[in-house]
C-alpha cells in the first residue's frame, strides 16, 4: 500500500485518527482538516475525548489507529521537540507547571527557547522587543515584571496566551481558555481571542470548550464530540445548531446567537430551536 503524504495547504490532517487508552476508546475515529486560515472550536461535554484530540493535535500524544499529520508532519515519525516552537499550546496543565515566581516577561520569552523557567543566558533584545509587542496585543504589557504567581487567573491567561504566540506558531491550541473566569474576565478574553481571529496573519487556531458563550467572534468551524466520538463538523453557522448540541449535550438546548456570539440553554419544549 502506498504511504499517505502530508497535505501542504492542511495544518491539522487526521485520517480516522482514534486514541485508546488501558482498552478504552478516549476518542475517535476523527476524520478531520484544518486549514491555514481557519479557526476552529471543539465542544463537548466532559468526557467527550476534547483534550484527548487536541494532545494529538498538540503531538504530545499518537494516535492509536490512523494517520495523523500536524503542522506536515507524520505523528510517531517526528520528534515531538522539534514541533514545540511551531505550535503554540495554552492549557490548564502547562499554567500548572509555570514557577510562582517566574517574571512574566521571562516566560513569555522562553518559549522561543522552548524551555520553562529562565534560561541561563541572556536574552535577544530582539526577543525582549517582541515579546513586549505581543504582551502589549493582548493587554498584558503592565505585567511583564511581575511573577506569575501574583497573576489574577484571567491575568495570567492573557500571559499564557502571549507566550503561545511568541514562536510565531503555524498553529495556536487553547485548551478551555475561559475556563476559571469570571463574567468581566471572561468577556475580555473572548473580545481579545476575537481579535486574534480576525488577523489574517494570526495562526490557524483551536479551541477547547464546554461553552457556546466562550466562542469568540470570527470563529470558522466546529467540530462537536460526544462519548469520544464527533456528532457534527463543518462551518459553525451551519454546525452549531441546536439540534446538534442537544444531541452532543444529550439534552434539549435552544441556541440563540448575537452580534457573532452564540448563548445556549435548556430548553423547556422538546426540540429546542434552530440557530437564528
Ligand atoms: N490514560 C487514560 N486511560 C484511560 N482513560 C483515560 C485516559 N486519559 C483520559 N481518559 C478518559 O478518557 C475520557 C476522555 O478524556 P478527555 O480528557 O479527552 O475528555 P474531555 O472532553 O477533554 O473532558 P473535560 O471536558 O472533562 O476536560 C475521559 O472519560 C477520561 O477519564
């Protein structure tokens, strides 16, 4: 059989791509492209297989069955370290492993190093001056002489988000990015990720969700899990309906949508309503 090849034009290129784990099916399989200007949302309820999916997407972890191509490269064939620097990663995880006491300037600069924590030598002063532009573009650069510990979570967000896009990555995965803040946090964040979105020299972008509301304007697609396995894909103004989120949610959900937002809730009709 001839070997599959990377599409040149595709920065996420799953071929019935699953992850099973201790004989478990976490997620798949997932038939799924990602363009170079595409944004795009994944949603599902716990369990869903969301973080499972998006490891892969990240090449932190392979695939159980499949091809899986990131950034062109083949999963299992490439040494994950040499993606770091080309994908950009914000997750609950990695602010967990951030030292309350590293400076908010030094971690966003690292991650051109791919390192956590300071580096020994000095940094470019080319990197001090871009890592000042990107904290300035998402609303962080009073912050940069700070330690992440005194961060506020939506602060630190912001921070993690900047540090994401310091490498200046082919592709951005922002796992549950509202995740923890409050209503005021929250709304910053989406109007900042909303902007991002717009930039056409922005990367490819994914996002991880329970939530319609934490969808920024500008998103382009969605892909919705349940049980491990993908409901509904494709343009989100064709996707995102209610009739696919209640089926995702496994109950009945009436969608509304907004000046590019969408809000959801239980609906008390059987049915719920299509998208406005
Ligand atoms: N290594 C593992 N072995 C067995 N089961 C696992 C493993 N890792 C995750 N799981 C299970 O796989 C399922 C999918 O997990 P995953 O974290 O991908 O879901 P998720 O949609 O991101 O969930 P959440 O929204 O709660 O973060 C969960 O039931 C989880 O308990």
């Amino acid at each position: 059989m001839t070997e599959r090849i990377a599409d040149p034009d595709l920065l996420i290129e799953f071929h019935d791509v699953s992850m099973v784990r201790s004989g478990k099916t976490l997620v798949g399989p997932v038939d799924w492209r990602v363009e170079l200007d595409e944004r795009w949302v994944i949603i599902g309820p716990n369990g869903a297989g969301k973080t499972s999916l998006l490891r892969m997407a990240a090449a932190l972890d392979h695939p159980t069955t499949g091809d899986a191509f990131v950034v062109g490269e083949k999963l299992g064939r490439t040494d994950i370290r040499e993606l770091s620097t080309r994908i950009g990663l914000v997750s609950s995880a990695f602010a967990g492993r951030v030292p309350a006491d590293e400076k908010v300037s030094d971690l966003v600069i690292s991650a051109g190093y791919a390192v956590l924590g300071r580096w020994r030598e000095e940094y470019d002063p080319m990197d001090r001056a871009q890592a000042a532009d990107i904290l300035e573009s998402m609303g962080a650069e009073h912050l940069a002489d700070r330690t992440f510990g005194t961060l506020s979570e939506g602060e630190r967000k912001r921070v993690l988000i900047a540090r994401g896009l310091m490498t200046d990555p082919e592709l951005l995965l922002l796992d549950e990015p509202a995740a923890g803040l409050d209503l005021g946090g929250r709304e910053e964040l989406v109007d900042r990720l909303g902007t991002l979105a717009a930039d056409p020299d922005s990367p490819a972008m994914v996002l991880i969700t329970h939530h319609v509301e934490e969808i920024p304007p500008g998103f382009t697609n969605v892909l919705m899990l349940s049980e491990g396995g993908v409901v509904a894909q494709g343009a989100i103004e064709d996707t995102l309906t209610a009739e696919n989120l209640s089926t995702t949610f496994r109950q009945n959900i009436s969608l509304s949508y907004d000046d590019g937002r969408y809000f959801a809730r239980r609906s008390r009709r059987a049915g719920g309503h299509r998208r406005a």
